[in-house]
C-alpha cells in the first residue's frame, strides 16, 4: 500500500464513523422538524376549524336576523295592503254616499225650482186676470 492509500484508510476511519454521527443527527433534527411542523400545521388546521365554527354561527345568527326582519316586514306590509285597501273601499263607501245625497239635494232643488216656477207662472196669471 501507498502512502496516500493508507492515509485515505485512516482518514476514512475517522471520518466515516463521524460522517454516520452527523447523518444520525440529521436524520433525527429533520424528524424533530417534521414534528414541528406537523404540530404546526394542526394547531393551524384546529385555529382555522374554531374560526370557520364561529363564522358559520354568525353567518347563522345573521340569517336568522335577516329572517325575522323579513317576516317582521312582510307583516307590516301585509297589515298596510289590508289598511290601504279599506281605506280605499272607505273611499269609495264615502264617495257613493256623497254621490247618493247629491243626487238627492239636486233632486229637491229640482223639485223646489219646479215649485217655484209653478207659484211664478200662478202669479203671472193673477196679474194678467188683475190686469185685464
């Protein structure tokens, strides 16, 4: 053997035994950084999860808000069209009335003009036979 042989064995012998160490090490750092990072990534995954339960349930409450206030609307609207609607029928009620005693008062000055019209045309007689 040469002498560059036989420091390569020697070196190899040192060397070798260390470099299994180092690989060891390296093998078990990367396996306690997995870990971490697994660990990492769960408690991440368990944040998101807590965060997405409580945005559903306020999405929820929202909902059901919106729900109530809609129903609490659709009630008032409701009450309004029957409201609107008897005022209208009111209206119209009133409207007819007036309309009746319209006709009714015309239908008396009608009567009273003809009275009138009559006791002139009385009169216009009377005086012509007074007159002639």
């Amino acid at each position: 053997m040469s002498v560059l042989e036989d420091f390569m064995q020697a070196l190899e012998r040192i060397v070798a035994p260390r470099l299994d160490a180092i690989q060891v090490e390296m093998r078990s750092e990367f396996k306690r950084l997995d870990e971490k990072i697994d660990s990492s990534f769960k408690r991440l995954d368990e944040k998101t999860e807590s965060y997405r339960k409580e945005l559903l349930a306020e999405i929820r409450a929202v909902y059901s808000e919106v729900k109530r206030i809609e129903d609490t609307l659709s009630t008032v609207l409701v009450r309004m069209d029957k409201t609107l609607e008897n005022g209208l029928k009111l209206i119209e009620m009133i409207g007819q009335s007036t309309q009746r005693e319209l006709a009714a008062e015309i239908k008396r000055i009608d009567v009273e003009i003809k009275r009138l019209h009559d006791r002139l045309d009385e009169l216009q007689k009377a005086l012509m036979v007074e007159k002639g």
